[in-house]
C-alpha cells in the first residue's frame, strides 16, 4: 500500500502496509526467520528471484519490509535496506561498495563512531580517507583524488551544529565521480531531504527521532533501485546487519507520529536556544534556526526547521556544565537524542570522548560544551528547569 502523492503526514500512517488475511488494523508483526514453499519448485523459483516472495528474514521479512516501503516515500527514495543499529547502517553504506585502493572524503565534524569508522575501520580494508573542515568548499575540492569514491557527511553536524552545503558538496563529488553519502540524523527526514539536494545515500539511526521513545535500537540505509541491487543487496544478505522484524515493528509506530513530535520538539529547542542567549553564564549558543547562527543563510536555503537539537557553552567549563547537567530535574542525562524525553549530555566526556583534545579543539568541542535534545514536555517547565539548572552552575 503506497502512493507517491500522500504528503509525509499521510504516507507515515499508510506508506507501505501489508495486510494479512485477517485484515488487521495495525501493521502485522512477522516474527520469523524463515518461511515454507508449497513445492519444491516454487522455493526453486524463490531462490532463482522468480517469485518476490520472502526466503529467509535476515534477507527481508514483511515487517521489514513495511518499515523500508515507508521510510522510502517519506525520503522520496526508490529502495531501502533497515539494519540493526545506525551505525550497522553507516558502515554497511560505505564497506558494500568501497574496496582496497579507494579513498574517501569526510568532514571532520563526524559522530565519534563515524569517526572511527572512516580513520580506522577504512584503512585496515585498504580504503584511504581524508578529513576536512565540511564548511569550506575549498577544502572538498582539494581533498579530491583521480581515486576518490565517497564523500561523507553529516549535517547538522553532532555535538556542534555546524552545516554542510549538500548541493554545492555533491556538485563537487559528482564532477569528480564520487558518491555523497549524507547522515541525515539531526535534521530529520521531515526537515531535510538530501536526495532532493542530489546526494546518493541516505542514512539514519532510527534509534533516534524515527523511534523517539527510547525503546529499540535500528537504521536504514536509502538510495536508487540501481545502487542497492548493485552494492548494498549482496552485501546485506551475507554479512547479516538486518533489522529485528520485532524493532521494524516498533519503528513503524513511531513514524506514525514524527511529523508531530518532530514539530513539537522543534518549537521547544527554538525556545530553549532563545532563552539561553540571554542567560548569564552561557558563552555561545548554537541553533541553525536561529539569525545568529554562523551558517544561518545554508540552514535556510536546505532546512525546512532549525532542529531539535541545541549545543551550548557555559563560562566555567566543565566543572559548570556537570553542575548544571546535576542541577536539572526534567531534562535527563543521556547520549541519546531525538527521544520524547528532553536529554542533554557533555559530549567531551561522553559521545566524543576518544577524539584526542586537540582533535575536539578543532571541531569547537569545548568541556563547557553540551548538548540539548528537546522532548515534547512543556516548554515553560524545560525552560524553568534550565533557569534554576543555571543557578547552580554560576555558583559552582
């Protein structure tokens, strides 16, 4: 069941059901791993791909196969593969289609585990990278190579917010033949769509606005019919990073709401980032919804929302950010994001801990630095709570 003309709200309710013969409301929950033929020539056909059917759930399974159906009309991709984790989906993105001798080009500006990923992981198989600052267009250019199959990005960028020219990007990749693959995780599939800005690939972490209620972990991996038959396809069925049909379940319900929730914690982080520009204490502020954030005219031109997400920096440190993050009674400590429940980190000693202090220096991570991701409580009661939070820190 899909329609390529339901807008988001609608395709995130019905995008993709299949009904069983009982002609259930909610989506079905295929809790299998394998499935029977009704003759041998048919599991023949199966396995020839000549019947569609489902072989064997590491492969696909109904369930996951809703969830993927679905996160490609909300995406306005032509197929899908959902994995078990975000980072099963960033690593499969980039090792099913990278080989010995490649090089890639990412922002520095990366996650920690992406960051491992593209300096360590890489290089053991023979795959060459180089890090740049993602703000300078200049430094993409220059860090192409005759050898140069993927560029790599997020944007926003986590913990620091900074933002990436997708278009302009993948005009450079392109011209050099290269394919742009995007973690899409802070701006949404609601307020950003990379593939309309002519990137590749698509990632997300599901686990994070996709679920929003802290349950289940997951990813999905987005891209052209082509690409995934080409690349992610065999690669997908022999190394297993596939989806629990029970978390592809789980998902589904939480698309079913993510325009409002994204729409509601959005309007909260905007709150948020507006009252800590005029607290005492607080340093800088970074939200790309605001006027004054330094990428401000990219935020506009390729965002549809600021983002739930804010990143602060507080005068006194670290020893005033453990204060404030102690000092808080709503909003919870957490490495998580994008979850119902506000949860705020310090991503120096947490999310970004490995990178050596120089390396954290240079991305702007400071140890007063932290991280804000807006729930769907009320907004005069986060606010309030980030008041007497601050309280707490000026006298620490």
């Amino acid at each position: 069941m899909a329609h390529k003309g339901w807008k988001p709200a609608t395709a995130l309710v019905h995008g993709g059901t299949l009904r069983s013969q009982f002609g259930e409301t909610s989506e079905a929950l295929f809790l299998t791993q394998g499935f029977v033929y009704p003759t041998a020539e048919a599991a023949e056909a199966r396995f020839k791909g000549e019947d569609e059917g489902f072989i064997y759930s590491r492969y696909a399974n109904p369930t996951n196969d809703m969830f993927e159906k679905r996160m490609c009309l909300l995406e306005g991709a032509e197929d899908a593969r959902a994995t078990a984790s975000g980072m099963a989906a960033v690593s499969s993105a980039l090792l099913c289609f990278l080989r010995a001798g490649d090089h890639v080009v990412a922002a520095r500006a990366l996650f920690g585990s992406c960051r491992w990923v593209v300096e360590t992981l890489l290089p053991k198989y023979g795959i060459e990278s180089t890090l740049i600052d993602g703000r300078d267009l200049k430094a993409w250019e220059a860090a192409m190579r005759p050898n140069t199959k993927a560029v790599f990005f997020e944007t926003p960028t986590n913990p620091t917010l900074e933002l990436v020219d997708i278009a302009a990007v993948a005009e450079i990749a392109h011209a050099h033949g290269a394919k742009v693959v995007i973690d899409n995780v802070f701006a949404t599939p609601m307020q950003q769509k990379p593939l309309q800005l002519c990137a590749d690939v698509v990632i997300y972490s599901a686990t994070k606005h996709i679920d929003g209620q802290g349950r289940c972990l997951g990813g999905v991996v987005l891209g052209t019919k082509d690409w995934i038959a080409e690349h992610l396809h065999d690669y997908f069925r022999h190394t297993g990073p596939g989806l629990s049909p029970f978390n592809a379940w789980v998902l589904l319900k939480g698309l079913e709401t993510l325009p409002v929730r994204v729409a509601a914690q959005t309007a909260n982080a905007a709150r948020i980032a507006d009252a800590l520009a005029d607290m005492k204490g607080v340093s800088r502020v970074l939200y790309p919804g605001r006027a004054d954030h330094p990428q401000a005219d990219i935020a506009a031109k390729q965002m549809s929302g600021g983002s739930t997400l804010v990143a602060f920096e507080l005068e006194g440190g670290r020893k005033a950010a453990f204060a404030f993050e102690n000092a808080l009674n709503i909003i919870r400590i957490s490495n998580n994001l994008g979850d119902a429940k506000s949860l705020i980190t310090h991503p120096a000693t947490t999310t970004h801990k490995n990178l050596a202090a120089g390396a954290r220096a240079e991305l702007g991570i400071t140890d007063g630095m932290l991280r804000l991701s807006a729930g769907l409580e009320d907004g005069d009661d986060l606010v309030s709570d980030i008041e007497q939070a601050m309280a707490a820190a000026l006298r620490a």
